[in-house]
C-alpha cells in the first residue's frame, strides 16, 4: 500500500510554494498524494484535474483564524497521514499538524526566508520563535536555501533535523536561439513584488519593446491599462511564456524570498534574468552579468538596451544559465525527499 502524504499550503494558488508542491506530487507517482490548503486560490480547479485529494479550511474572503484552526483539528481528527509535508500556512497551523499527526512524520518545507512569508516581516516575532522552539527537535526541516538555513539558526537554533534541499524546476536546458524583442514577468502581480516598478517602464511614449504578463492579479483595481504591456491569465503551463520572451523581470527585493522559482524557470528556458541582489537572487546567481542597483526606468531601459547591443555576449549568458541549471537538478532534489520520504 503505497505512503499516504498530505501537503500543507497556504492557498491554492499560482504562487511558488504552491507550484513546487504541486510538481513535487506529480513526479512521485509511487505515493498517494493529498493537499490541504488554508485558503482556497485561482488554481485549484486546475490542480484538481490531477489529483481529486484536495481539502481547504477556508473558502471565504473572510479569514477567521480561530475557525481555520478549529476545521484544522477537525481534520486531522478525521483522517490519518504517514507523512504531513508542511509547506506555509503559519506557525500555529504547524503546531496543530504537529499535535494531532497521529505518528505520522511532520516535515517542514522552509521555502521563505524569513520563515513565516510575510513580506512585511524581516524576522520572527517572540512568540513565532517559542513555538518554533518548542516543536523543534519534532519536526524535520528542509531549508531551500543557504541563507534560510542560516536564518533558521540565528532564530530558532541548530537541529539534526534540518537540511537543505534546493529548490529546482522539472525542464529541461533549452538554449534560446531567436531574439523576439519582448520582455516578461510572470508571478504575482503585486505591489509588494515590486510589479508597480513594471508598470513604469510600460508606461515609456515609444518603448522598443514589449512587455508581456503572467499572474495572479493581487490589485484591488482592474488590470492596468497600457498599450505597451499584455496580460496573460495565470496557469500550469509556462513554458510556451517563457519561449517567448528573451529577458525576465524579477523586481521584488522582499526578505521573504527564498529560492524564486520563476528565476530557475527563466535560466531553464535561457531567458535572461534583470534583477537586484539580495541574499536569494545572489545564492542563484552568483557573479552575473545583469543584476541592477535598482528597478529605476533609466536603469531598466540602459539594462535592456546593453542586453540587445551588438557587443553583448548572449552565447556567454547562455553558458551561465546552463551551469546554473545543472546546479539546481530536479532528479537530485527528488532523490533527497524520498529519502527523508523513507527514513
């Protein structure tokens, strides 16, 4: 009888964690898969094509966290896992898989870099850093990242039960050999992922460029009308995105950021990547060649312009993203979860 694991995320959405969970099920046919949302989002419907085991706490725009809890131990009263595969949803809800798992493995996903994925937040309160204490030595912990390993120890402490299991995306390399002109973004279209900093440069009279966009709209208003940028309602499928464009927009310098998987997409389909260095975008990239001091437009356009010049050396990135990709191998990342998986 094949393990029953139940994924923990905060909401069904096109959001990272989300997406790395949903790829991670899918390529380990030999379990049984189930998800547990805290909030209902845009893609569960397209997640449910594949896998029928969904289960949400909240539906409503009404986010009453006692009543979240409460369905939450009502939950695990009802059902029993061998493995609970926590991705976000917030400590206390972390607490609860941990007391009511009923043997069952609790393994903690780190994927942000300041542990509860508030972007407000650069680092955890004191009551956040008690009850990570005091389910510490319960809990397996994967780390996506060197500086979320390091954070974790500054706040919480030292564990043999923490690893770190890089993030990485199931495609493989694709050298890009056509130039479109076109320019893309593709995540959350938010202000707090720095999306604002987008739309000015759209707003330039006579752009040489196109800017396309991919996401979930976390604007209150409408989409934003401009003539130079286009909108693509959010999905699964992301590779025909990134084969159209040549560069990728990552503006966000959130604390929060662990291992973007947009931007191991982007090296993955040689898309070439504009953004800052912070501790993630460093980790990923190391010494490249198109990190910026800011999402200015005069940075961005003088950016982009250098990106399209004669004496660009395109083939070179492209090495650069190969080398990269080879580093973030999704069949090394699969065979280490299997192993925590059976230990």
């Amino acid at each position: 009888m094949n393990k029953k694991i139940l994924h923990i995320i905060g909401r069904s959405s096109y959001d990272g964690t989300c997406i790395f969970a949903y790829r991670l099920s899918i390529s380990l046919p030999q379990y049984d898969f189930f998800y547990l949302f805290k909030h209902k989002g845009r893609a569960e419907e397209e997640i449910q094509r594949s896998n029928k085991n969904i289960f949400n706490l909240d539906t409503s725009d009404n986010k009453n966290k006692i009543a979240i809890w409460i369905k939450a131990i009502v939950f695990f009263a009802r059902n029993r896992f061998d493995i609970i595969h926590y991705h976000s949803g917030g400590v206390v809800l972390l607490l609860i898989s941990v007391f009511f798992r009923k043997g069952a493995k609790v393994i903690y996903h780190i994927h942000c870099g300041n542990m509860n994925c508030d972007p407000m937040k650069k680092k955890l309160s004191f009551i956040e850093r008690v009850l990570y204490h005091f389910i510490n030595s319960k809990i397996f912990k994967i780390s996506v990242a060197d500086h979320v390993t390091e954070f974790y120890k500054k706040n919480v402490g030292v564990s043999d039960k923490l690893i770190t299991i890089k993030n990485s995306v199931p495609f493989e390399f694709q050298k890009k050999n056509i130039v479109s002109r076109k320019i893309g973004y593709i995540g959350q279209i938010s202000s707090y992922k720095g999306f604002d900093e987008i739309v000015n440069l759209a707003q330039l009279s006579e752009p040489k460029f196109e800017i396309l966009v991919k996401g979930d709209n976390y604007y209150k208003a409408s989409y934003f009308e401009n003539k130079n940028i286009h909108f693509f309602d959010p999905s699964l499928r992301i590779c025909e995105f990134f084969d159209t464009i040549d560069m990728f927009l990552f503006p966000s310098r959130s604390q929060y950021e662990g291992t973007p998987l947009v931007i191991l997409e982007a090296i993955a389909h040689d898309v070439a990547v504009i953004c800052c260095k912070t501790k993630a975008t460093q980790e990923i990239l190391g010494d490249y060649p198109l990190f910026v001091d800011s999402f200015s437009t005069d940075v961005l356009v003088n950016t982009i312009n250098h990106f399209y010049s004669a004496e660009f050396n395109r083939g070179k990135l492209s090495e650069i993203h190969r080398e990269i990709h080879n580093k973030y191998s999704f069949f090394k990342m699969k065979k280490e979860i299997i192993k925590l998986y059976e230990k």
